[in-house]
C-alpha cells in the first residue's frame, strides 16, 4: 500500500477529532465552562483503528492524556500502527502541546511531535509567537512545500492534537451546522483546514460509547505546505475512495467526541476506528486530597 495512504490516515484519521448547545443559553455549556470557573478536568480518549488485508489484521491506537486547567492545558499522546513492511507505514509517535484555555476554545502555545519509526526519526517542535510559529525540525524538511504557509496563516492554526481536543470542546453555537469546524491545522510544514458536512443523525456502537450520533463527511482543503505539483482541488484524503465519515458522541457535558470514524480506502478496503476509551474526571489537587485524608 503506498505511503501516501496512512500519510492521510494516520495524520487525519488517528490525528483526527469534538460541543453540543443548549437552547436556552446564548453561551453554550462545554467542559470549558467548569474548567474556567475553578474546576480542572482530565479527559481520557483513546481511539483504535482496524482493517484488514486478506486475512491479515491492520491495526493502530491512539491515546490523549488532557488536563485542562482555568487558564492552561497540556496535552500527551501516543500514536502507533502496525502492520506488514511496504504494506503499512509505521507511526510511533510521541506528542506533546501546551497552551492557554480560553472560554471559547484553547490555543497553541508549543507543540513537540517525535517520529521513531526507525527511519528519519524526525523531532518537530513549533512555538507559537505573537507573530509567526517558530519551528526547530531535526532532521530538516527538504523544503517547506509550495506555496509554504505563511506567518499570518500558521497563526490561525492549532497543532493537530490541540485541534482535534479543541473541536471536542468547542461550543457549538449553529443548529444547522452540529458538525461544527473547519479545524485549521498546521504540523510544522502542511496547513490542512478539514471541512465537516452534517450528513444527519445514525445510531453508532463503540467500546466506550454507544447511541444517537452526529454524522459528518470531512473534506481536506491543502491550504500550504505541500508538495510542488500536488492536486489542491481534490477534497478528499490520500488513498481514500469516497467521503471521510465521522460520527460525533453529544456528550452531556456538551462535548462533542469524535466515537467512529469509516474510510474506504484504495488498498485495503475499509479502515474503522473506534473510540474505546472515552471519559472526563476532575483533577483533584494534593491540598484537597490531603483534607479528605483528615
């Protein structure tokens, strides 16, 4: 299977992400909103993909570690496929990124990205500034794509864990949209905006969740950063035949997660993903643990 298929998949779909609205409140309640009054929550997500080529098993997790607290985050997640040499693209990523919760959302302020898979094992830390993203890659990228991203639009973008943890959190705040989005993503060389379109409701079953779902089919935009004679009007992912769907969990905490996700692909047919672990818990600090104790 070529490269560029998990190129897509891992980035998008293993890196990939969630509000719900209450209508009797012009300010829609998140998680964000305990978090902002005194509350810090941690949230627990881990989502794991399967295909199959043949009778051979395809697999992959992801797991993000948030802690949220009234005026920062930080965000850990490991990300890791596996899979038969030339046929899958091993990721064995480690990822990191901090920055500043705001009522609305939560921003970038650094983001470190380690790639072990035994290849150019390339580390990306990008710090986001008042007005450009600075960025040390080792080993280099070849070139920054064409057209590069330029400062104003890297600005405007998260990190990709941080974007997907934000478009969990974010309210939502159109009923014709519950989808929500775009997620305006910048990795360090390619800025990604994913479109979301509401394709209604669906029941859906999860290790970590099952019921009423939002469905939404996501479309890629290459906004900058990639490759000199890349086709930027094609919407779709890499090595995907048809939409992206993704089905999104209205949590009633308002968040909005991101439970199954289905990609028919060129070479393998049909790659799922599945959240199996999916929860919020508050962050008790040691002075409380230490007066509960008596």
């Amino acid at each position: 299977m070529k490269r560029a298929l998990l190129a897509g998949l891992a980035s998008t779909l293993l890196l990939a992400a969630p509000g719900a609205t209450d209508s009797s409140s012009s300010r829609p309640s998140t998680p964000l909103t305990a978090v902002r009054e005194g509350q810090p929550v941690r949230m627990l997500y881990e989502l794991k993909a399967s295909a199959w080529l043949f009778i051979i098993p395809i697999t992959g997790k992801a797991r993000f570690n948030v802690e949220l607290h009234p005026d920062t985050y930080r965000i850990t997640s490991a990300v890791k496929t596996t899979g038969l040499a030339d046929v899958l693209v091993d990721y064995d990523l480690g990822l990191s990124a901090t920055g500043y919760v705001r009522d609305g959302g939560i921003e970038t302020y650094a983001y470190v990205s380690q790639n072990d898979d035994g290849k150019k094992n390339r580390r990306v830390e990008l710090l986001w500034g008042d007005s450009d993203v600075d960025a040390v890659v080792n080993p280099a990228f070849g070139d920054l794509g064409h057209p590069p991203a330029t400062p104003d639009q890297k600005i405007e973008a998260l990190d990709p864990i941080t974007a997907l943890i934000n478009f969990a959190l974010e309210p939502r705040t159109a009923p014709d949209n519950p989808c929500g989005g775009p997620m305006k993503i910048f990795d360090g060389r390619q800025l990604s905006w994913l479109h979301l379109d509401y394709a209604g409701m669906k029941t859906v079953r999860s290790d970590a969740w099952r019921g009423e779902a939002i469905e939404c089919h996501v479309r890629l935009e290459k906004v900058a950063g990639f490759k000199e004679g890349t086709d930027r009007s094609e919407d779709n992912l890499a090595g995907i035949d048809g939409p992206l769907r993704m089905w999104l969990a209205p949590l009633p905490n308002g968040a909005t997660v991101p439970v199954r996700i289905e990609a028919e692909t060129e070479d393998i047919g049909k790659v799922t993903l599945q959240a199996s672990q999916l929860r919020f818990e508050p962050i008790v600090s040691e002075e409380a643990r230490a007066g509960s104790g008596g």
